[in-house]
C-alpha cells in the first residue's frame, strides 16, 4: 500500500492485502481451532496446521512483491524515495486523536524472521498432530496458543510504529506463559513465572523508552525517527539505555539471562523451539530497528558498554555449558553465548556487524530449533534429559544420533554450516572497528567460539559414544514420519544458509546503511 501521488489517498496493492493477511490468518486461525469440541481434538490439530502453513505460504509474498532490479530484491508499485522505505507498506490511521498509525512493513532486515517465524510455527503445528505433550491441556489449545504467539511475532517483526510494535511484543507473553506453565515439566509453574517476572520488567523500561521518544519526537512511525534527527543526545543515551536493558531481557543478555534455562528445561518441545527460534530473535532485533535506528548517539555512547557484556556472555555461556549434565539446560545456556555473538556484532555499529548479526539470528533459530526438537524427542523416549543415563546412543538409534551430531557440529560454528558466517563476522567486525578494546574483544569472542567446540564435542562424546546405558538401551530408533516433517526442511536450510549466506543478507546492505546514518 502507498499514497497516491495526486490525491495523498492510500492505494491497496496486492502484495499489501496479503501484509495484513500474515497477521489476520493465524489469529484467525486461533479462533476457529479454540472453538472445536473436545471430541475433535486431533481434527482441530489439523486445522491449526492448515493456519500455519497458509501464513508460512504469505511470508513469502514480499519476495516476490515487485519487480526485481539491481539486487534480489526492489520495492513493490512506486520506487521510494526514502532509503529505509519497505519492500510492502500498509500505513494506516489507527487512533487518530493520538497520532498513532497502524502501520506495517517488511524489508531486507525483517524479511528473514517473518520466514523463519512462519516456517517454524508451521513446523511445530505439524508436529503438535501427532505428539502432544503428556499432563496438560488439550491439544487444540496447545496449538491455537501457538499460532497467537505467531500474530505476536510477526507483529513485531512487522510493525514501523513504535506504539504498535509495543503491543504486538507484548501479545507474546501471557501464550508462552500458558504453554510453559500447561504443557511443561515438573516445575513448570515456577519456571513460568520467572518468565513473566523477568518480561514484566523489561516490558515496563520498553514501554518508557517508547513514550519518551513519542513525546520527545511527536510520532512514533519508525522510519521517521531513523536518525533521530529530532532527538537530543541526553535524550538518545536515556533512550537507548532503556531499551537496551529492555530487549538484552527478552533475546535474553547476559547477565538477565537467568530465566532462559529454567524456561527451556520445563517448557515442552514446541514450546522450546518456538522460544529459541523466534522470540529470543524479538530482544536482538529490536535493538537493531530500534535501539539503535532511534537512538543512534545513544548506541555509540553505549556501544563499548556492550561490546564487553558480548564477550562475557560468549564466555560465560560456555564455561556454565562446560559444567552442565542436563541435555536441555546446555542446549538452553549455549544460546547465551550465540547471543552474545549477535550482540558484539550489533555493537561494533558497522553495517558488517549487523549482517553478521541477522545471520546468527537466522542460523541460531534453525540450529537450536533443530537441536530443541531433537533433545525433545531423546528425553520424550527416555524419559529424562539427564545425560548421565544417555549414553551409547548411536549404538541404539544411529539415525538420531547422527541427526544430533549435524545440529551439534552446526551449532559450534563449522564452516559450510548456517552457525559459521554470523559468528566468524561478528569477530571480523570487531576486528575492523579497531583500537585495543575492540582487538582485545575479537580475541575474547574467538576464544569463546572454541570453547563452544569444546563443550558441543564433549556433549556428543557422552551422548552417542560410550557404554550404552539401560535407559537408552529401550529407547525406539525409529523416527516417525511428522518428526520427519519438522527435521527436514531445518536441516535443509542450515546447509543452504551455510553455503549461500545471502539467502539471509541479500537486501539488507542499504536499509542498514540507513539504519546507521549512511547514505545509499
């Protein structure tokens, strides 16, 4: 949708009904799947699959949007004139009294995570048919929480106005609560409180740091503030120390990182690769789109500031996987150490920085959903996680040894695989932003980047080599053919991304140029 050049009036276009789709589908969806009767609930699981593939079909429309010109990628009807102007562009008034516009966009930076959300979502759907966890609710709940969540997430990877976005990050927090808290482990309830405690929190500094630039700036449409041109410097460092702290909650940063492992131990499989493939994506992205397009003084004030806490969760995140004996629990602590890749390369302020970081974004979802699918399947079958009593699996089920040992070795950065580029160029970038700190940081995230070998190649020695114990001596090797279904297209792209990084960086070199006050 954009404005009519003689009259101002908006213009529908195809590809922008179809933006506004993305969002109506799965909510939608949602409705319908929450109101079948209780005797329909594997037809209802269905349903909700069929929701979730139809919005993971509509991700793809901005693709395919406008004619392609110069790149991959070009802008759907009129060329813009602004820089960061999205691909798709629905702007619309929403409480005119206030000044606030519902509007959304997609561009080179949020494309990826709308993929990613909806092949996901679609992938735990499908899976939810046939394996619903054991002691909670329906399994029709289950699944329409999952596709309110995807209206939560592609929410907010869609929104360019700073009100809206805070609405749709917040949509996310009673689901992920009900999922944790209905379908989890033994502690599941404690687990999901320290959830919302913690999100609470960062919510109430999001929401400060949202009217402060409302009120400072006398709009809240995002493309407008990138710059901040109308915003002091003591009000872009307050800014951005705000949302900071906000987002480091939600991606979660070391050292508010504490509610992430016992969220990830107690919440069901589906919960698990939904929380690390995509909400933990809301924190990282924000501080790009955000943070730092809204507060660019602010970021550089803060800039060395996050730069160390970066290194000290790479490796922090890989000491504490060290020391763990719980399969889920390093699976949880190891995306403490990739975000903290993803957060050096946000930090350096360099447009090689932050495609390094939108790559570990991408990458971490599809390695470390894998990895949550696949530990989920191990404890399911086994009936713990501990890895004491899982040895010797490959003896028993060498298909899925060998499936976790492609996610492992993924996960830790080989080259050829999705977790090599993110990694290796955030320590590039770091490099190349020069001076002793930033060396001194490049070094530090390196070393962290091989003790992340270390403990990823120790899981695997005690995990598929060794005695086989009792406890995965019954374990079933046959893998089903749904989990076959939701493994398949992740292992696909983790080889595709590995090999061809721009299936994710393709589009995003001018609207990051933009984002930090460069010119095309």
């Amino acid at each position: 949708m954009y404005r009519d050049h003689l009259t101002g009036q908006p213009t529908w276009t195809a590809a922008s009904v179809l933006l506004v789709a993305l969002l109506v589908v799965p909510a939608l969806g949602a409705a319908v799947v929450a109101v079948f009767p209780a005797r329909r609930d594997r037809q209802a699981r269905i349903v909700a699959t069929g929701f979730a593939a139809v919005t993971f079909v509509l991700s793809l429309v901005p693709f395919f949007a406008g004619e392609r010109a110069g790149g991959w990628f070009a802008y759907g009807g009129p060329r813009p004139t602004v820089p960061l102007m999205p691909w798709v562009n629905v702007d619309l008034p929403w409480v005119p009294a206030l000044g606030l516009r519902f509007h959304l966009g997609v561009d080179g930076i949020s494309y990826p995570l709308v993929v990613l959300t909806g092949l996901l979502t679609l992938l735990c759907c499908a899976y939810t048919v046939r394996k619903v966890p054991k002691g909670g609710g329906p399994g029709r709940t289950l699944s329409a929480l999952l596709l309110i969540l995807e209206v939560g997430v592609l929410g907010t990877f869609l929104s360019l106005d700073l009100i809206l976005f805070f609405v749709f990050f917040e949509v996310v927090l009673l689901p992920m609560y009900a999922v944790i808290a209905g379908w989890g482990g033994s502690e599941r309830r404690a687990a999901a409180r320290k959830f919302v405690l913690y999100t609470l929190f960062g919510s109430v500094l999001l929401l400060l740091g949202v009217v402060l630039v409302v009120t400072k700036a006398g709009t809240g449409d995002l493309i407008t503030l990138t710059g901040a041109s109308g915003l002091t410097r003591t009000t872009q460092c307050v800014v951005f120390a705000l949302l900071a702290v906000a987002f480091a909650v939600k991606a979660p940063l070391w050292p508010l990182h504490t509610w992430l492992p016992d969220a990830h131990t107690e919440a069901p499989t589906v919960g698990s690769v939904i929380l690390a493939g995509v909400l933990l994506k809301m924190g990282t992205y924000g501080l790009i789109r955000v943070g730092v397009g809204v507060a660019p003084l602010g970021a550089e004030w803060a800039a060395p500031a996050l730069g160390i806490l970066a290194a000290i969760a790479i490796l922090a995140g890989s000491l504490i996987c060290l020391r763990q004996r719980d399969l889920k629990r390093l699976i949880a602590y190891s995306s403490v150490g990739h975000m903290g890749f993803v957060l050096l390369g946000i930090a350096t302020l360099t447009v090689t920085g932050l495609q390094a970081a939108l790559l570990g974004n991408v990458a971490h979802g599809l390695i470390t959903g894998l990895l949550f699918f696949l530990a989920g399947t191990i404890k399911d079958r086994a009936g713990t996680g501990s890895l004491d009593q899982l040895s010797g699996l490959r003896e028993t089920a060498p298909r899925l040894a060998g499936l976790f040992g492609f996610a492992a070795i993924a996960s830790l950065g080989l080259p050829g695989l999705a977790g090599f580029w993110g990694e290796a160029f955030a320590v590039v970038a770091a490099v190349r932003r020069g001076g002793p700190l930033w060396l001194t940081l490049a070094i530090l995230a390196a070393v962290g980047g091989a003790l992340t070998a270390a403990y990823f190649l120790r899981l695997l020695r005690r995990l598929t080599h060794g005695p086989t114990t009792p406890t995965v001596h019954s374990l079933r090797p046959s893998i089903a053919a749904v989990e076959w279904f939701a493994w398949t297209p992740l292992i696909l792209l983790t080889l595709a991304v590995g090999v061809i990084p721009a299936l994710v960086l393709a589009g995003t070199a001018l609207p990051l140029t933009t984002l930090l006050g460069g010119h095309p």
